[in-house]
C-alpha cells in the first residue's frame, strides 16, 4: 500500500537563544510551513529560550499553519524527545556539532539532513545542505572527509521567507535616490555582538540626516534606547519583533545587518547593504558574497562609496543575481526524496 504524504513525519530541530539568535529557529519555519503544505506531518524541538518559541508559536498562528514545538534544556532532552516521538526524518539546524543527536538518530533508523553542518566526524548526517563551507578541512585547503552523505552547497540553497517577494518585485522597479536617506538596521533577534550600536556610531559620522527603522527581536536584551539620544543626525523608529518587516526593507536605502539569514533576504531583495559581521563564520560567508558584488564589508566603505547613486544602482542588481528565492523549496525536494527513500 502506497504511504500518503501525511504518514511520513518530518522534526525540525533547531536552538534558539540571546547568544546565538534566532536565524535557526525562523529558517526551521519556513521549511516545516513548506512541508505542512505539501501534507506532512511536522513537529518541532528546540533548543534554547522559551521567549524565542513563543514568538515563532506567533509567526505559525500568523501564517495559520500548525508545527508544534517541544523546547528541550539540551541534547540528552532532545534525544529523549526523539526517542518518543519517532520521525522518520530530522532536518537539523543547529550551531553546534549535534554529534549527539545525530548517533542517536542512525541507531534509531532516522534519516537526518543538516544544514550549516561543517564536522567530519562520524556518524555523519545522511545529507549535508551548506551555504558555504566552513569545514577546518576546506580551510585549510583539503578536501573534506563526508563519506556516505550527501553534500549540496551554495547561495542557491538560501532559505527566504514568503513576506520579502513583493519587496523585491518593488526594488526592481525603483531607481536609487540621490542620496541614502533611509536606513535599516537589522541584527537579528538577538545582535548578541551588539552590532546596532555600531552601525549607529558609522551614522553619526556621516553627513545629513536619516530616517533610521532599527528592527529588534525577542531576544534583543542590548540597552540600545539609552544610548540613541546621542544621534543627532537621525529620526529613528525602533521596531519590536514587526510582522512588517518586508515593507521595511522594500522602503530601504541601505541596510546594516550581519552576515546570515538577514543578508541574504537583503540580497534577494536588492537593497545595497554594508555587513558588520558577528562572528568568523559570518564573516567568512559575507566576504563570498561581498566578492560577487552582492553586499559591501564594513572595512570596505566610507560615504564617498555609500552616496554615489551608481554604486548603489550596481551592487543592487549584482545582488538580485545571486539569491533566487527558490533555496527552501530545493530543500523541501531533498527532504521529500530522501524520504521516499524510506
């Protein structure tokens, strides 16, 4: 008898939390939305802050689709939570290793696609989906050991959330003011590097004035209110955890933010974005982006580059090229394969 899609239960695992943001967790939606629609049975572990579940039980609410979430302290949690669950496959994204995680799922017959997953030890995931690799193998110039998974890598693979497509659609027909007037800053929902702070400070150097909309999440535990009173050359409208953050963006001159999910939205959008990266990974995967023309490094800029209209007009079409839009479908065809495998 030929399984229905529904039979096939996908979890979602993901950590969340001040220190490492919220990019995992709102990635993990977007794909379990995608297979919700396709008529999966989807679940969800995290691991980390409640705050940070409570916020995506919202944006499910909101996007009227159903992932339940179960938050586990650490992995022995998780583990004991798979055990009772039994899925029949694990899309993992998480920030550290997940060895455990992993072995627990080869003994238990679970099939397990990682994203952002750069180890070599094994046991290895079934498949491996990598923006850009950060493996210690690959970076120190030799090839990395996967031996039997599956490795896929590439901006192409770039998980973009539904709301940014008709900011896009609205870029491509807009020509670049003048000058940069209004501007975006955007660290995600937690800019544990205290980011906001510093690309205020690069504000308040320039000349002129701007329209600031500075984006904060549920996370977002930084003092950043007490210190803005200092900028006197912005009007700034502080946003907390907005369901609105595409218009936000489609408004946009220019765009602060790091080098991860928020950039890559800003890329597949167009707006001409200045990166102040939050960790080495990030910056890594920036400067790969920043060489194709799709985003400038902060070390890069100054307002001479920033004004020109025609530099901006550049790097906004050069960026358009690179993120497509498509990346969370091309994984939900992975995730669909591999479990048809099954």
């Amino acid at each position: 008898m030929t399984k229905k899609n529904s039979d096939y239960k996908v979890t979602f695992i993901n950590q969340a939390s001040s220190f490492i943001g919220m990019g995992h967790i709102l990635r993990s939606q977007v794909l379990a939305r995608i297979m919700y629609g396709r008529g999966y049975t989807i679940s969800g572990i995290t691991i980390g802050d409640k705050e940070a579940v409570s916020y995506t039980n919202d944006r499910v609410k909101y996007e009227n689709f159903k992932w339940p979430i179960q938050i586990a302290e650490d992995q022995n949690a998780c583990v004991e939570i798979l055990m009772r669950s039994a899925p029949s496959m694990v899309v993992l994204d998480c920030s550290f290793s997940s060895q455990q995680i992993i072995l627990s799922c080869k003994s238990f017959g679970i099939s397990v696609l990682a994203l952002d997953y750069f180890s070599s030890l094994q046991p290895l995931p079934d498949l491996i989906i990598n923006l850009i690799d950060h493996n210690s193998d690959t970076l120190s110039g030799y090839p990395p050991l996967r031996k039997g998974s599956i490795y896929y890598e590439g901006p192409q693979y770039a998980i973009i959330r539904e709301e940014f497509n008709s900011a896009r659609d609205y870029r491509i027909s807009k020509i670049e003011p003048v000058l940069p007037k209004r501007i975006v800053i955007a660290f995600g929902g937690a800019d544990p590097s205290g980011n906001s702070k510093r690309a205020f400070e690069i504000l308040a150097k320039w000349p002129g004035e701007f329209l600031v909309d500075l984006i904060i999440g549920p996370l977002f535990t930084f003092d950043i209110e007490s210190k803005l009173c200092a900028i006197q050359n912005c009007k700034i409208f502080i946003h907390k955890s907005p369901t609105y953050i595409g218009k936000l963006f489609e408004l946009a001159d220019l765009l602060f933010c790091g080098g991860g999910g928020t950039l890559l939205e800003a890329i597949y959008i167009g707006i001409p974005t200045i990166v102040i990266a939050q960790n080495e990974n990030e910056y890594r995967h920036a400067n790969s982006l920043a060489k194709q023309q799709a985003c400038w490094m902060l070390e890069n800029i100054n307002w001479e580059i920033i004004s020109s209209m025609e530099n901006r007009n550049e790097l906004s079409n050069y960026s358009r090229d690179c993120v497509d839009g498509l990346g969370a479908n091309r994984i939900c065809e992975i995730i669909e394969q591999q479990l048809k495998k099954s």
